[in-house]
C-alpha cells in the first residue's frame, strides 16, 4: 500500500519532477529539433531553450527545498513511492509539453493561413476546379505564367499563395488551384492543370508560351505526373514532393504537434495518392524541359530522392537543391525558397 508520509512533502516532490522533466523534455525539443514538443519557437533563437529549461529547474528546485526544508531530512516517501512521483510528474510534464506544443503550433498556422489572399487576386473557373488569379498591378505585355498546385491541407494552399505574392511582385502571373476535392480524386485530377494552362493561354495579359508549374507537397507528385503529358508547359518546379509512400513515426514531431501527427498517419488520401500518381514513373516524360526539385534540409515527411533515383542516364534537365534549416511545413515561409523558385523560373520563362 503507498504511503507517502505528508501529503505536503509528496506534492514537492511531484512538482520537482514535473519541472525537472519539462525542463529536460525542452532540450530534447531544443536538441533533435522537435517542434511537436517545444513549449516556444526555438528554430530562430535556441538561446530561448536553454534559458527556459534552466529557469525551470532553478524554479523547482528553489521552491521544493526552500518549502520542504524540515521535511527532507525527517522520514520520507519510500522507493516506490517516490518513483511513482517521478513517473507522474514526468508524465504530466510530456502532456503539457504536447498539449502546448499543439496550441502553439495551431496559433502560429492560423495567423499565417488568415488573409493570404490579397484583394489583387481574382476568384476564377476552369473547367471543374477554381483558383485565384493574380496579375502584377502594372502589366507590361504579355507576362508569363505559373501554375501553382498545393497540397493536402490549408496550410499547403496558403503557402502556395505566399509564392504566388512573390512571383507577382517579380512581374509573374500566378494562378493558385484551389483545393478542391477533385484535386485529390485520382484520375480526375490530372485533367485539373491542363485545364488551368488552357485558361492562362486565353488570358490576354499571359504569354501562351511562356507558361510553367510549381507543385507543392501532394501538388509537386500531380505537377510532375501531368507536366509529362502536357508539353506546353515549359518549366516545372517540384517543392517537397512525396514521390514514395513514406510513413514517419516519432520524426513526425520535428514538423508539428502529436495530434496533426496522428491525423496525418491516419489520413490514407495521401498514400493512396502517392500510389496512384507515381510522380517517379512518369518524371522521364518531362525531359529535356528543366525541372527543379527542391526540399527543405530538415524535411522530415518527404521520401527524398536523388538525381540518381529518376533513372535517367542524362539528368541535366534536374536541378535538385535543398534550402537549410527549412523543414516540409514551412518550406514555403523561407525567403531563400521564395527567392530560389522565382529567379529560377524567371530564367527559363
């Protein structure tokens, strides 16, 4: 039966664990850069890790030896109760640092995903999909364009508008499909860009031949698979493609919180959709039209592959590059991808 003396001296002891281990379970975040766990955004400034995880074992320790003084050196919990204090404690210390972690992480992909579409976009139809059209405010002839093609999720489809913003501003039109459920219907799906090249090359602002693609995630595999039967397309830009089935476990803590971890494992669209695109297959047909593959160095949730890995003996077309310290999730909110994917566009437009 456990008995652990005073209820007062149990408690110390629970609450200097807790600290102790959430403290702990932050340089573990810090360290293996798991964002699933980190209780602030340590990614720009680690210095927040260490200082936290100090101050709470400073304040733990503090409060439990300053409050439990008299009672430390008088008969105490037994073995197994203190172990069972230490397993509680750290126990409570993992769920808040999830519970947390996800709070955060939710906040912070909502005030990015909130207004990404700007009051220049124009909403548009084509063939059974939708998107939003952007022009650069002071057109200057015919411009080429890009189609832009998320992924699964609306933070895919906001960041997609974030590349959107940036090709505008360089003097690109863009247009972002929007996520409609026939963009994760296969075979239908592979009629959705087609169908939005076919508008653009109407559009009086657009250069019919100057067109080009940019998929995201999911979007990257459907970009590659149906750039290589549609050759108006003259430039294609493929951002963390999954191109294999790959199914994380615990890695999937580096990209977001436990819960959207569970949500992804369980959502079968997507390796259904890996499946039945198979992006690698079909890449061959894109050839000798150039084609960027890009992922982030901390990428977590993409099956990457190498130049080697399309099975091609001249792999010249292909330029692979990797934007560091960018993971798959926000790939899209670095500068450096911003930068990459326009200037690259902008020369082979």
């Amino acid at each position: 039966m456990l008995y652990f003396v005073y209820r007062e001296l149990a408690l110390g002891y629970l609450w200097f664990a807790f600290t102790c281990a959430l403290a702990a379970l932050q340089i573990a975040a810090l360290r293996s850069k798991l964002a699933g766990l980190a209780l602030l955004d340590y990614s720009r400034r680690p210095w927040l890790g260490y200082v936290l995880s100090g101050t709470l074992v400073v304040v733990g320790a503090l409060s439990f030896f300053v409050t439990q003084w008299e009672r430390i050196f008088t008969p105490g919990p037994a073995g197994s109760e203190l172990a069972l204090l230490f397993a509680v404690g750290a126990a409570i210390a993992l769920a808040c640092s999830l519970l947390i972690a996800s709070l955060r992480l939710g906040l912070d992909r909502r005030s990015r995903t909130a207004a990404v579409v700007s009051s220049q976009a124009q909403h548009i139809t084509f063939g059974r999909a939708s998107g939003e059209l952007y022009l650069p405010p002071e057109p200057e002839g015919p411009m080429p364009a890009v189609c832009l093609v998320p992924g699964l999720g609306t933070e895919a489809w906001a960041s997609m508008h974030l590349l959107a913003h940036h090709l505008v501003s360089q003097g690109l039109v863009a247009l972002v499909i929007n996520p409609d459920a026939e963009l994760y219907s296969y075979p239908e799906n592979l009629a959705t860009l087609p169908a939005a090249t076919a508008y653009l090359r109407k559009h009086p602002e657009v250069d019919p031949n100057r067109l080009g693609a940019a998929g995201y995630d999911l979007g990257a595999d459907l970009v590659i698979r149906a750039a290589g039967a549609h050759q108006q397309l003259r430039a294609i830009v493929a951002l963390a493609p999954l191109l294999r089935d790959l199914t994380p476990g615990l890695e999937l803590l580096h990209e977001m919180s436990y819960a959207q971890a569970w949500h992804w494992i369980r959502d079968e669209r997507r390796a259904r959709l890996v499946a039945q695109l198979s992006a690698l297959d079909f890449a061959s047909k894109i050839a000798p039209r150039p084609l960027l593959v890009l992922y982030g160095a901390d990428d977590r949730l993409s099956a990457r592959v190498s130049p080697q890995d399309w099975d091609q003996r001249d792999t010249a077309w292909i330029t692979h590059q990797v934007i560091q310290s960018a993971r798959h999730l926000d790939l899209l909110n670095h500068s450096s991808t911003l930068n990459t994917v326009t200037r690259w566009l902008k020369e082979r437009l």
